[in-house]
C-alpha cells in the first residue's frame, strides 16, 4: 500500500513537471498545428508523416508572417514565414542558428557518415571552390555521359512508344553523369558502385529513423550496433579504394612533378583530405555523402519537370526550337545552357511546384533567440521555413497554383531582372535550393547537368503519359516529396531527329 502511493506521488510529480515545462519552458507560446499537450503531440506527430502539405499550409494560412509549430515524433519543429522573417532567419549567424547541426539532427551524420566527416565537411568546400568553378570545363564529360546514359537507358525507336519508369531510371542515369564528374570512367558506370551510390540515401534514412527512437546518451551506443551505413563504408572503400590508394602513391612518388596529376573531384577531396590528415576512409564518406547530396535530390527535380512535359506535350516544340538555335550557335556548353532562358524557366517553375521537401532552410538554435516580432525561441529548437505552402502563395506567384512554364523567362525580359528568376537563384520567395550562407551549393552543376538532360531529351525524344495529359501527383511523406515513383512516361525516338 505504502508502494503505491509512493509511486502515485513520483507519478504526480512527474506529470507536474512535465505540464511546468510545457506551459513555462518550452515552446508554449508558439501556436501549434495540433495538439500540443505533452503526448497528445505525439498524435500531431503521427498525422504529420500522412498529413504534412495540410498541416504546414494550415499552419502558414493561420500564421503566415509569423510562426507556428508542429509535433515530429522526436522533436518540435517550429516554422517561420513570410519574407521578413525568412530574411530574419538567412540572416542569424552560424553561432546562433546552425544547419550542420540541423542536418546532424535529421540524418544523424556523425553516425551514419562519422564524426571526422560531420566535424569537417570539405567536401561543401569543394563543392563551391572547384566543382562549381570547373563546370565549363567538366561540361563536356557531362555531355558525353548523358548521351551514353540515355542511350543505354532509354534505347527508344521511332517507331514505337517505349514506356520508361521514370524516377529509377533517371536514378540512374543522374547517378551516372554526377559521377562521371565525382569519380570519373570506368567507375562512374560500375553497377554495383551506382547501386551504392544511389541505395546510401535509404541506408542513411533507415539509420536515422531507428536513431530516432533512443535518447542523445544512448545514440552512440545504438548507432555502433545497428549503423548500416559501415556496410557502405565497407563497399566504398572496396570500389574506390585501390584509386585512391593509387593516386596516394603518385603524389608520395613524385610530389610537384606529378605531370598528369589528374584534376578532376576525385583528385580535389584527395588534395584537401590528405592536407587535413584525414585517411582513405573519410575520402570515400566524403564522396558518398556528396552522392547523398546530389543524387535523389537531382532526379527527383528532373523527373517532376519531365512529368509536367509528358503531361503537357505542347511544351516540347517551343523547347525543342529554343534548344535548336542556341547549339547551333555555341554547341554543347556551359555558354548554351545558360542561353537556355525558356528550358531554365521550365525547370525552376516545375521546382516551385514541386520541391524536393515542404520544408526549407533548417537551422538548429545554438542560443536563444527572439525574433522581432518579440517571439522567444529556445536553444535546440529546430526552426525551418514552410517551402511549398510559400512557392504556392498568390501573393508571391500570379495564380500559383498554375504551371507555368515560361513564368521566369517573361520575367527575365524586365529592366534589372535578368539574374534573379534564373534556376539558380534563391530568395525571400524561392527557397527550393534553400537561401543565404548554406544555400544549395551544388545547385549550379545541378542546374547544368538537369538543364543539358533536358534538352537531350526534347531534343531526341518525345514524350508523353498513357493517360494523356494527366500528371500523377506528387507523394509526400512526412514533410519529403517526391514524383510518383510508379509512373511511365512513353518515349519515342524523335522521327525528325535525323
Ligand atoms: C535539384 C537538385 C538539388 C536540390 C533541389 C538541392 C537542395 C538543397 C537544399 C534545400 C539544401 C539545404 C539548404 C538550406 O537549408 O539552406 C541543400 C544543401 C546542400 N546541397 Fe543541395 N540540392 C540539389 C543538388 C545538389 C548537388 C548536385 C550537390 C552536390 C554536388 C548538392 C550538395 C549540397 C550540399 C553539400 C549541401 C549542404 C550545404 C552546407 O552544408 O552548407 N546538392 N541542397
């Protein structure tokens, strides 16, 4: 008897805490997209991995200039909108709002890319320093490992409809060129190093969801038992390993009078790895996590734009011309595709439309701290901002909810506009590539490399669905979006294309 009032006793003091923390401590002042009492969050929680596009718009056409929350099963999520805040947000420095301890948060880097890697991540710097700068230089690899891609993928005729499930294939087919461009011939089309450079992203996502469920003392523990992502590790070091290790020794061997040292990412990670002391092991997590980066991110964009084509095959002429004139002048180059101002306006409204996640810019609190409209957010909160329900706002965007193709290309004919509706370029309004200081920085090899897949396509082939016109919606999971991975587009061999 004694024992169980005692226990009633711990019990009571337990929910009292836990009530004072809620209304005094947490996040109580910020309204909630469901319930917000402790554990029956965990029902916001739970209708957020099936309801996420409602909820995030509920909550932005509620709030909207403001903030609002909503309940993850581990975690709150606390969502800033409208452009003065988002601004507010681009702004705060890496000592108040981290994204790397964010992106540490939601996939659980140190334990499914490793601590050496998640403490360093140069591979964001040469992403920026020499990817982006070699593009022009690259662009011709790219081209030849569309062409060779496409041919090996989409082997259509003229003669007959070939249906093509589009998202595995353009999987594959994106894992390749980025390869190409990551690793180089012959691995960039060894299958089962493309089978682990495009399964790693699910491998990561299983890890960290099993992650989830321990608490933060317990997750090294868990994560040394059940990280999955070694066994990636593992093969990596099995494919790229003996290159590596080859290139290792020409630069012992012969330093500076290395004469065909070659200059490619492979070799920029190498530099830059060997110089900080790091090993053949962080090499190889340095480009599997550049893969993770850019791989399901990329195809997904391209198979969306691809889905709004077949869907609207009337786009493909105009296209096709544009294509047409701008390489017959500059050929297959960097310079063409930055003339291709109608195909990069297709691509960023499809982006619009349909981003890689409802949510953008995610930053973890490292301080406290208050917004101007006097709204207090404590260290360690997860603060993002809602993409879609914004991308989708007729305040923004003329009639929003309309695909339209050539949106930014009118609009790059304005006085003084002609950079700020290109692909690439980020702001208050458009956050698919995210925004400011931690903004996408692969998007402009991203925006080449899908740009140059594109006009291959409405260049050889044409396209559309078997349910003519009709454009399967997208599937969300959580606050992730994705086309649907089911659908076929039928291709054919264009007839005029000779
Ligand atoms: C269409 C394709 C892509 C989309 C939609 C996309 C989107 C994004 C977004 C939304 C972010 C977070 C930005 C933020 O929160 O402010 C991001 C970050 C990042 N992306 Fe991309 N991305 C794409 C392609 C790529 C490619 C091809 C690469 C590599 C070559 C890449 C490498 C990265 C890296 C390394 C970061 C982290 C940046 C940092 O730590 O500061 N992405 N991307």
């Amino acid at each position: 008897m004694a024992d169980s009032a005692l226990y009633t006793y711990i019990l009571a003091a337990l929910v009292a805490i836990l009530l004072y923390r809620w209304r005094f401590v947490n996040l109580y002042d910020i309204p909630t997209i469901g319930p917000s009492v402790p554990f029956l969050s965990y029902i916001g929680a739970i209708r957020l991995l099936s309801h996420a596009k409602d909820m995030l718009q509920e909550g932005y056409q509620k709030h909207k200039g403001g903030i609002f929350k909503i309940a993850m099963l581990d975690r709150w999520l606390v969502v800033v909108s409208g452009p003065k805040l988002v601004e507010e947000l681009r702004k705060l420095p890496d000592e108040q709002v981290s994204f790397l301890e964010a992106a540490q948060d939601l996939v659980q880097m140190k334990y499914t890319f490793g601590h050496e890697v998640h403490d360093d991540p140069i591979h964001v710097e040469i992403i920026r320093a020499h990817l982006t700068r070699h593009i022009a230089s690259i662009f011709p690899d790219v081209r030849d490992e569309i062409v060779s891609a496409f041919n090996d993928h989409i082997p259509a005729t003229s003669d007959q409809w070939m249906p093509v499930s589009v998202l595995p294939v353009m999987q594959n087919i994106v894992a390749r060129v980025s390869n190409r461009v990551f690793v180089g011939l012959p691995m960039c089309r060894h299958e089962e190093y493309l089978r682990l450079a495009i399964t790693h992203t699910m491998t990561v996502a299983r890890t960290r969801n099993l992650l989830t469920w321990f608490p933060e003392p317990l997750k090294p523990i868990i994560g040394f038992f059940v990280n999955e992502s070694r066994r990636g590790l593992k093969h990596g070091k099995a494919y790229l390993g003996p290159t590596i290790q080859d290139r290792l020794n020409k630069m012992r061997d012969f330093g500076a009078d290395w004469s065909d040292k070659p200059d490619d990412m492979l070799q920029w990670t190498i530099d830059l790895a060997t110089d900080k002391g790091k090993g053949i092991g962080q090499i190889v997590q340095y480009v599997l996590l550049t893969n993770f980066a850019a791989i399901h991110t990329s195809s997904n964009s391209f198979t969306q734009a691809l889905y709004h084509l077949a869907a609207n095959p009337e786009y493909i002429k105009p296209l096709r011309e544009e294509v047409d004139t701008v390489i017959k002048e500059e050929g297959w180059t960097k310079v063409a595709m930055q003339k291709l101002k109608k195909l990069d306006s297709f691509m960023r409204e499809s982006q619009r439309m349909n981003g890689i996640n409802g949510i953008s810019l995610m930053r973890k609190a490292m301080k406290d701290i208050r917004f101007s409209n006097g709204l207090f957010i404590p260290a360690g909160t997860m603060i993002v901002a809602p993409a879609v329900a914004m991308h989708m706002d007729d305040e923004n965007y003329t009639n929003a909810d309309v695909f339209d193709p050539w949106r930014f290309s009118d609009l790059r004919g304005e006085e003084g506009e002609i950079t700020k509706h290109q692909f690439v370029s980020t702001s208050v309004d458009y956050i698919a590539f995210g925004h400011g200081k931690h903004a996408c920085p692969g998007r402009f090899f991203a925006a080449n490399e899908l740009k140059a897949m594109l006009a291959h396509t409405v260049m050889n082939y044409d396209v559309k669905f078997e349910n003519e016109g009709v454009r399967p919606p997208n599937v969300w999971f959580a606050t992730t979006v994705s086309p649907d991975p089911t659908a076929k587009v039928l291709f054919r061999k264009r007839q005029d294309c000779f």
